[in-house]
C-alpha cells in the first residue's frame, strides 16, 4: 500500500481488537504512524498488538477502555497527548446495540445504545478538536451503518443512534473544515466478520437451513453477489484518513455493494 501519512502523526482507533476496527488499525500501523488500538477486551487488544508485530514487524500501542463509559474519551485523549503532544487520526468505531424493535426495548437499552452508539463519538470528536485545531490538520471518520439511512424496524436502537452521528458528523465538519479537519461517515452493510457470521448463524438456525445457504441467500440479495470484505472497508478508510484526502468532508459514504436504494 501506498504510503499517504507523515509517520509523525498519532491516530487512536476505538473498537480496534477485532473485525472492522483492527482492519483500520492494521492498515495505519503498516503506514508508519504512532497507533493506539483501543477496547473493552485486554485479551483481544493484546492478541492484535502480538498480530500486527509478528505480520508486519510493527509494535502498536493499546488501551483498555470502554468508550460507553463517558469519562474514557477524555481520558484516552490526555493520556495520548502526555505522550506524543498530538493527535492527528482518530477512527471511531463501535459494536452496535441489539437488534430488536421498539415494542422489545427498554430505556436501559435506549441509554447504553445512546452512550455506546452516539455519544462516545461525540466526546472523542470534542477532545481531539482542540489538538487538530492547532496543528490546522485532522481526519475523523467514524463506522457506522446503512440502516442510518434505511432503518429497518427491527434495528431501531441502532438506526436512531446511527442517525444522530451522520448528523453530528455532518453539523461538525462544516465547523472544522476550514481548520483542514475532514469529519466523514462510512456506512456499512454486511461485511464478514466474526460478529456478522454469528448473526448469520442465528438467522440459519431459526430457518433450520445450513449455515452455507443462509450466506448465499444474503449474497443473491446483494447487486455485487458478495459480502463485504474487512480489507476493502479498510482501504476506503486509509485514503480517507490519509493526507491525500483533501476534499472529500461532511460525508456519509455507504460500502455495502449496491444494496442500500438511498443515495
């Protein structure tokens, strides 16, 4: 891959350990920057950080933390900018909320989606601000979903809070774009991770079909006759985290291969 950062730049990346995050973070370790892999999990954070060293003979630094809990954002922030004095790349990315429709939901529901979902990129939004404002130079991107803009009723937890962030996402790049701080939204459809394969198997398994038929069944349903791949999410990710996206701000991308009818 080619080369599009300062290797002086530090770049923070929530939800990093496994699936869609650790695709992103493996993509920006391999490009030389200072990264801080972020998760709930020690275990899995640890498990990447011996991955990404032994694949590409890079060293990665690690955090445990829980971005639902409010108090971690700004927390993580300082304890980056005690070390390197700034922050140039942030990546947030988190697990979403069940899917369930709004007669299964309760508040302890709506609140931990709210918390998890929506406002943890709020705060890491924030506190990154400041650090890019000065050095007139930052790119955020958050992971989200399509059903942000095509919600199904059953993924109301997620679609609500998935929705607030392509309009937080949207008011804070016009904000900060004259500051040279592109804010971007990619919006994800089926992509193969573990989390995904779980869910497809939950869905075989109440249709009594094997677990192979049921992927094809998604697949027939997808115009590209294909579910996503971790490394395609992370290349789109690295340009438009890297120095040579230099336009493209305020943006809610959808990678799902034609599936989404929204534009």
């Amino acid at each position: 891959m080619k080369n599009l950062y300062n290797k002086k730049k530090v770049a923070i990346v929530t939800g990093a350990s496994k699936g869609v995050g650790f695709g992103i973070l493996e993509n920006l370790a391999r490009s030389g920057l200072n990264v801080v892999g972020v998760s709930r999990n020690k275990k899995n954070l640890l498990r990447a950080q011996n991955l990404i060293f032994k694949n590409h003979g890079v060293k990665i630094n690690i955090l445990r933390a829980d971005v639902s809990d409010l108090s971690s954002p700004k927390k993580i922030i300082n304890k980056c900018l005690k070390k390197w004095g700034r922050i140039d790349v942030l990546v947030n990315n988190t697990g979403g909320p069940p899917p369930l429709n709004i007669s299964q939901t309760e508040n302890k529901d709506w609140d931990k989606a709210y918390k998890n979902n929506l406002m943890s990129v709020v705060n890491f939004t924030k506190y990154v601000i400041p650090t890019m404002k000065k050095n007139k130079w930052g790119r955020i991107l958050t992971i989200s979903s399509t059903v942000a803009k095509e919600p199904p009723p059953s993924m109301v937890l997620s679609a609500s809070m998935r929705a607030g962030v392509t309009a937080f996402n949207k008011a804070v790049s016009i904000d900060l774009a004259k500051y040279n701080i592109n804010c971007n939204v990619l919006c994800l459809g089926g992509v193969l991770t573990e989390r995904l394969i779980s869910l497809i198997k939950l869905g075989a398994k109440k249709k009594r079909i094997n677990l192979k038929k049921e992927i094809k069944n998604i697949e027939n349903i997808i115009p590209a006759k294909r579910i996503a791949s971790i490394h395609e999410i992370a290349n789109t990710a690295a340009f438009l985290l890297s120095e040579e996206n230099t336009y493209i701000t305020g943006q809610s991308i959808s990678i799902d291969g034609g599936l989404s009818k929204s534009i």
